[in-house]
C-alpha cells in the first residue's frame, strides 16, 4: 500500500464533474477513481483523460447510490490516505492548497 494519496470521485450525472477532475489533478495524488453513472458526456471525459494513467473511470450501467459509487472506487484505489470528493462540490483554491499543505506535513513524518 502507498503512502500517497487516492482520491475518489463518486458521480451521478454532474455537471461539474470536469471541474472536479481537473482540481483533483492539481493535487498530484497517485490515483483518481472516478465511479459513475455511465453517460455519453462521463464516456466523452474519459476519452478526454485517458492520457493520464493515474485516472481510472469505473462506468455502471445501473444508477447506485453514492456510497456504493465510493466503495467501489475504494476497492480499485490502493493508497494508505483517501480523499472523497463529490462530483458537485467545486473545490476552491483555498481548499487545494490547504490539502497540499496537510499532505507535506504528513509525508514529511
């Protein structure tokens, strides 16, 4: 298990679904799950993506609910520390170096 981090991004047909994978990016964790609904617009953003390996897309036919969209990205997402972000939070700048800043303290140790 790595001492890196994971994030998952669990998402039922949000618009803000590319804000958040490109504000997940500028966290520069080892890997992105994101676990959705599989739509025309989430196959499109992961064609968009799929040059970045650390993203891995986990597309479902049937609509589940967000915790088992979650567990499932845990399941594919083998890092010690976890970030959940919801496909329609947008994350502010503020937010993200907050998380950069509590991730160098914590892999300084």
């Amino acid at each position: 298990m790595s001492n890196s981090l994971g994030i998952i991004i669990p998402d039922y047909k949000s618009s803000f679904l590319e804000i958040v994978l490109q504000n997940a990016l500028l966290l520069n964790p080892e890997k992105i799950v994101v676990s959705n609904f599989k739509t025309q617009d989430t196959v499109l953003l992961q064609n968009k993506y799929s040059h970045i390996k650390n993203i891995q897309f986990l597309n479902f036919e049937e609509r589940k609910n967000p915790g088992d969209y979650r567990n499932e990205g845990v399941l594919k997402c083998f890092t010690k520390n976890l970030l959940f972000l919801d496909s329609d939070i947008r994350v502010n700048s503020n937010t993200i170096e907050f998380i950069k800043k509590t991730k160098r303290k914590r892999y300084r140790r």
